[in-house]
C-alpha cells in the first residue's frame, strides 16, 4: 500500500509542476521602425493574457525584409508564423495563395472600424488577407520657426515650385541645416515609394495602358532633374544613403528645414523625448505641379499569416490583439494618445483625446484620402497602387530603377543615362515577363 501511495504522490507532483498548457512559439518578422519596436516592448501584455503563446522578433531594417519574407513565402520556408508586410505584397500574394484569410479576428475586432481606403488595400474579393497595424501616406513637415524667420508661410497644398524655392532660401549648410531632406537609399520602398509618388504628380506614369515603360518621356525627366538639382542646391551631404530612419534621425536633430517622408513619422518628430524640434513643426499636403495629382502615396505595414502555417489560430490571436482599439489605448497608457500606431481606425480620428494631442492628425487623415490606388496618375494607367505598380515584377523592377536614381543622386551618373538605363531594364523585363512585345 506504501508503494502504491507513493506511486500516486509521485504522479500528482509530476502533474502539478509539468506546465499547464503547451506553449506555442511565435516567431514574427517586422521592420526597424519605432512603431513596431513599441510593438515589441509591449508584447508582455499579450503574453501574460496568453501564457500559452511565446512570441520570438525578427527584427529586419526595411529592403532586408522584404527581401527576407518574400523568399521565405515563396520557397515556403516556414521560417515565420507571422509577417509584416505591406498593401504591395497582400494583393499579389493572396491572389498567389500564400496567405491566410484572417476570419477569426474575434467578435469584438470591429473590421468595419478600419478606414476604408486602408481595408480595400489589405483585402481581396472583400477578404481581409492581412491586418493593418499602421497606416499612412506621405505629407511635408516642416520647420515652422526657420519659416517665420525666413518671412515663409507654408500652403496647406504646396506647388513643388513654392517648396524648391523655400528649400534654397532656408538652405543654411554652414550652420548645418539643410534646406529640405529626401529619401535617397535605393529601394522599391525606399527612394522609388519616394519617386514615384513624386512623378505622379508631375504628371509621369511607370507605364502607359500597352505596358510600355514611360522612363523615355518628358515628365520623367521633369521629376528626376528636379529631384536632383533640389538635394544638390539644398540637401544633406551622402544623401544617396538615406532612407526613412536616416532623415526621420536628421529632421528630430534639427538638420532639415523640410521633409516629405510617411506621415506616421509625424509623431516622432513631436515627441520631445525624440526630437529637438518638436515644438516647431508644422504639416502640409505633399507637393504637385498643379495637374490634379498631390505627391503622396498610401502604404500600411500590416501582419499577415502564411499559408501552411501550423499555427493559424495562435497567429490569428497575436494579430487580432495588435491591431486592435484596445491595443491603441494601451499605447495611449503608456506614451499618450499622440503615439498611437495612426492610419487604419475611423474611431482614432473621432476620438478627441487623440485629436488634442496629435497636431499632425486632421493633415494624415486628409493625406490619406487623397490617395488614389486606382486612378494613381495624370495619364490613365493599367496598374493599381500609387507609389508602385502591383505586379510582382515591380518588386525587382523598382529596386533596380532605384538603384540607377541613387546613382544619379550620388553623381556617379546622369539624370539622363539613369533614365535611359531605367528604361532599357525595365523594357527587358517587361518584355521577358510577357507584358509587351
């Protein structure tokens, strides 16, 4: 009878210290920006309320990443549970069959809450194929003080002549500021996000409706000579390396007089815990020329799930709660209304604690609407999407033409032989994926 007692006591001291539940490990992979390393440090609240779900970060500058997960999902590699990734991929991907419809986000998720530009990017056949954690456009920010000294006063819709002139005016390099700050890192996300929105609105296309690439025409010529004469005359020195971390770190130092760069960058650049200048910045619509097309583009960063993935329901749950209102006021908690991740919930924008706060909300929300994915140019186009095209070519396409426009930035090359080589690629491309003759 000992024995046997023993036997028992042995096994319920087994059972009470194995653990309770079996944990499922994810493993998610994310971009370097604030944002998402707020995410990150906020992760124990999730866990703690999902003790049965670990979360492991990989945590990837922005090219690398894109990189990184779309060789992952396309050789289905299964390294992540979960990816973020943006309104480029989720269409083209989804079509594709490589990622999870994202049905079971709870009851009390609110899918109507979304802004409806941001939940058409995200979705298929009115299918939410990924969550937006983020969401933007692109706007100017601005120093307001340099401009007042200057006699300066900043249009809510600037014309990209106003915006040259004011860069060489309050271009100061000797007392290190610079007159306006742009992204110049080569990159389909990085400098080509940038140009494109950039072209659109002088009235450039990437292809006309044949599929025929446009690099050859005047207005091309137009933005690239303007890009580059304007960050010679009145931009920061290596330029050509910098992308949205570089000038985001610039600009909250007080080196730039103007930035047009993501409108989620608005809330760094007021934080005084981040910025020098956060009391001194002002928001406008991005540029245009006048021909009915402002300079801004419509991105989010959103999470998504894989196809294949062994952990659909854990992955779902994560994704549920970091996209969710509840997750905003917990940010709000924690840093105040004005951090919360901006661009994907109508309620954000009806919420006068945030509106108190964030100075930069009203001129985001007006950003966003005034993107257009499916009419993006002056000229009619084939493509949706306004600062690239969604074709899964684009993705190698922008990256090489951007490659060409950072040289031309650099001065390695020409305005001209950067334009003749965007065009001889991406004609060879276009011609090997079938699109033309």
């Amino acid at each position: 009878m000992k024995n046997v007692l023993c036997a028992v006591t042995g096994a319920v001291a087994l059972l009470i210290s194995a653990p309770s539940l079996a944990e499922t490990a994810l493993t998610i992979a994310t971009v370097n920006n604030s944002d998402m390393i707020r995410m990150q440090g906020l992760t124990s609240e999730f866990t703690a309320k999902n003790p049965d779900i670990s979360v492991k970060w990989v945590t990837l500058e922005e090219n690398v990443l894109r990189q990184r997960v779309t060789t992952d999902i396309a050789t289905k590699g299964g390294q992540f549970d979960i990816l973020t990734i943006g309104t480029y991929e989720v269409p083209i991907w989804a079509k594709k069959g490589w990622l999870v419809p994202l049905d079971k986000l709870g009851a009390d998720y609110d899918v109507n809450d979304l802004l409806p530009k941001i939940r058409d990017a995200v979705s298929v056949d009115g299918k939410l194929y990924a969550a937006p954690f983020y969401g933007e456009s692109s706007m100017v920010m601005y120093r307001t003080d340099l401009f007042e000294k200057a006699g300066l006063k900043m249009p809510e819709s600037p014309t990209w002549d106003f915006v040259v002139d004011a860069a060489k005016k309050l271009n100061d390099k000797a007392g290190g500021v610079y007159g306006i700050c742009l992204r110049g890192k080569a990159g389909w996300g990085e400098n080509m996000a940038f140009l494109t929105a950039m072209s659109n609105s002088f009235g450039a296309r990437w292809f006309d409706e044949k599929w025929e690439p446009q690099f050859n025409s005047p207005e091309w010529k137009k933005t690239l000579t303007t890009y580059v004469d304007l960050m010679k005359q009145a931009g920061p020195p290596g330029a050509s390396s910098n992308g949205f971390n570089e000038n985001l770190a610039l600009f909250s130092a007080g080196k730039c007089a103007m930035w047009i760069d993501a409108t989620v960058a608005a809330s760094m650049v007021t934080n005084p815990k981040d910025s020098k200048v956060a009391d001194k910045v002002g928001f406008a619509l991005a540029p245009n020329t006048g021909l009915g097309k402002n300079a801004n583009w419509l991105w989010a960063w959103s999470l998504a799930v894989p196809a294949g993935s062994k952990k659909v329901d854990a992955a779902e749950k994560f994704i549920a709660w970091a996209t969710s209102k509840e997750y905003a006021k917990l940010v709000a908690s924690k840093e105040g209304w004005a951090a919360a991740p901006p661009g994907t919930r109508t309620s954000l924008y009806q919420n006068p604690d945030y509106l108190k706060t964030a100075p930069f909300a009203k001129m985001t929300l007006a950003s966003i609407d005034a993107a257009d994915p499916n009419h993006p140019t002056v000229k009619p186009v084939p493509y949706v999407g306004v600062q690239y095209a969604a074709i899964p070519e684009f993705q190698g396409l922008g990256t090489a033409v951007g490659q060409q426009f950072s040289a031309a930035l650099s001065g390695s090359t020409t305005v001209d032989a950067a334009l003749a080589a965007a065009q001889s690629a991406t004609e060879r491309e276009m011609k090997r994926a079938g699109y033309i003759k």
